[in-house]
C-alpha cells in the first residue's frame, strides 16, 4: 500500500504460502478506498488464480457502510477468515456471513488456517474413532 512519508500503513499484505494475511492498522476505520486497495492488492498477489485470506481485523475503529458494502460482494478471495480480538471485532464482521465467498469469523488463529487451508476436516477426521 503507498503512503506519504511519516503516515502509517493502514494494512499490510504478506503471503503465507497457503494464504495470503491481510493486517489492519489499529485504530482506523475502514473505508471504501481501504477495500478497493486491499481488493486489487489481493487480486495482483494471486495471478494464478484466487487464494484464501486470512484477515486479522484487531483492534480497528469501525467500516463504513461503503466498505461493508464492497466486503459482501468482494470475490477477490477463494475464502475468508476473519480473526478479531474481542466483540467489538465480531460486531464489525458480522456482515461476513452474507459474503460473497465462503466466510467466518475466528477467534483464534489457529482454527482459522485450518478452516482456510482445510486441514480442519482433516483434524476431524484424524480424532475420530475407527469404525
């Protein structure tokens, strides 16, 4: 993301391999520009072809309508995974539900690269009994 000298990045973008992770700044709010930014940044880390995402939410301030808008429809990703700190993170993603691309909201990391890499069916499948 471009930003003028001494202004600080409002998310960060790195590739994990499996997944691309997408970080917000705390203490923004997240608007229609914010999402059109990621969107593109997403689409050009993947010219293969769509990825999962793993989106780390933390500590932001809020979304716009605009960008709750453009997050339902977005199609920049093969699935989501929001992950939040607390419920104010939950209360902000709960437009995920309705999206476009299979989403959920996580708490914890772990369990979201799991379901992001699918290796959570694989887990299910390890623990359960013979039969």
């Amino acid at each position: 993301m471009t930003r003028d000298a001494g202004e600080q990045a409002r998310y960060t973008l790195t590739d994990d391999g499996d997944f691309l992770r997408l970080e917000w700044a705390a203490g923004i709010t997240i608007g229609g520009d914010d999402v059109r930014s990621t969107m593109a940044a997403v689409t050009a880390a993947s010219p293969r072809g769509k990825r999962p995402l793993l989106v780390n939410i933390g500590l932001v301030d809020a979304l716009t309508p605009e960008a709750r808008r453009l997050l339902i429809k977005d199609t920049c990703s093969l699935r989501t995974g929001v992950i939040g700190v607390d419920e104010v993170s939950r209360v902000l993603t709960a437009f995920n539900y309705r999206s476009a691309t299979p989403s959920r909201y996580f708490a914890e990391e772990s369990a979201a690269v799991a379901w992001l890499t699918g290796r959570a069916a694989e887990a299910l499948l390890a623990a359960a009994p013979p039969g």
